[in-house]
C-alpha cells in the first residue's frame, strides 16, 4: 500500500464538522482531518492483516512523517501488536517519534506500540532509561507512559519485580518536577501499581508523596484502601 492509498482510505472516513473540535479537544496545530477512532482502529487492524511487517513499518514511517494528527494515530496503531517478527524496525522507528512527541494522544498511542516491543524483549529498558534524563518532557513522560505493563502483573517474577523497582527509581526521580504532565504520568504509574501491588504503591507515597502536587498525589492513592 502507498502512501496515498492510506491517505486516501483515511479521507473516506472524515466526519464533516469534527475536525475543529478534535483539534481544540486535542491542542493541535497540526492538520485534524476528524475521523473517529473506531474508524482508526477498522483501517489499521485491516492494514495489519494485509502488510507484512516491513511493509507496515514503511507505511508507518510514511504516515507519521506526513505529520497528520490522524495519519501519526494510525501509524503507531500499525505497529501495535504483541507477535511482531521481526520488530526491530519497529522498535527503531518508534525511538526516532519519541523525541518528536508534542501532545498526549500522539503519544500514548505510540507508547503503546512501545510496550509491546518493551514486553517481547525486556531488555530494551536500558534504552528507555536515557529517556529519563531528557530535557524533552515528552521523552520523560514517555519512560513511564511505556512501562506501564509492569504495574499489571499480579504474579511478577523476579525480573519484573526489578523492572519495577527500577522505574518506581526513575518517577522518584520525578516526583520534584512542577509539569502537569510529569506529575500526570507518576500518578498514572502509581493508581495502576496500587490495583496490584498496594505494598509497593504505599511504600513509593510514603517515601515521596508529601513532594508531589496534590492532584497527583490523591490520584495515586485512589485505589488505596
């Protein structure tokens, strides 16, 4: 599939009059079309099944580079699978958007992408940890956006359990930056843990809960009992 094939079919799915609330909803400066996700979701699972995975990482290098927000969407949703062999070139690509993030939805959904490929080899962590260090806010959230499958074990073994430990390391690190987003993020990393490992959650608060906002803090502790 082309390029323009792709934005072709993605055109066909423009909701007249959507675009403008998708982009203030959105804080985009960047072209909305306004397509709903469900239709996102139908041409990309279609893509998926009909690309090999060279040909899906080429397309999703195409689209992201066209800088549409609906085309960079689709293309981490191109690459957002569990069995992708080989994933190499995904992962590489995915790297490359990282420090080009400038919006959360761009973002997670690319993050996303990220946590399979993090998920199918671990060790791909030690490449995420560079992204703590950043001046990029973005990078910085997106360490914490893309490990998020580590707070959903309920049964970790014992290299989850340093994975962890090592990112609760790296949002300590956070706790002290006033971002909105950053807090966010540390919040969002906390809650998720909280619902499986309240011990960790409890201990990480305990230790560095009275430096982060409020706001974030609270969220954290939502499922505390």
């Amino acid at each position: 599939m082309t390029l323009d094939e792709a934005l072709a079919a993605l055109r066909a799915h423009v909701e007249e009059g959507r675009a403008e609330g998708m982009a203030a909803y959105h804080k985009q400066t960047r072209e909305v079309l306004g397509i709903p996700n469900p239709a996102l979701n139908d041409l990309t699972k279609n893509w998926r099944q009909s690309l090999s995975v060279a040909d899906r990482v080429t397309l999703a290098d195409h689209l992201w580079q066209t800088d549409i927000f609906e085309a960079r969407i689709a293309a981490a949703k191109l690459l957002t699978q569990a069995r992708l062999r080989p994933d190499m070139g995904a992962w590489a690509l995915i790297q490359r958007w990282v420090p080009e993030f400038d919006s959360w939805a761009i973002a997670d959904h690319a993050c996303m992408a990220g946590q399979k490929r993090l998920v199918a080899d671990p060790s791909r962590i030690d490449t995420v940890e560079g992204w703590t260090r950043s001046d990029h806010m973005w990078t910085r959230r997106a360490a914490l956006v893309v490990t998020l499958p580590w707070t959903k074990q309920n049964n970790p073994k014992p290299n989850d359990l340093a994975i962890r430990d090592r990112v609760l390391g790296w949002a300590a690190g956070y706790v002290d930056d006033p971002d909105w987003f950053i807090q966010k993020a540390v919040a969002w990393w906390l809650r998720d843990l909280s619902k499986h490992d309240p011990a960790r959650t409890r201990a990480f608060l305990d230790a560095h809960g009275d430096r982060m906002k409020a706001f974030a803090r609270k969220e954290a502790g939502k499922y505390l009992a």
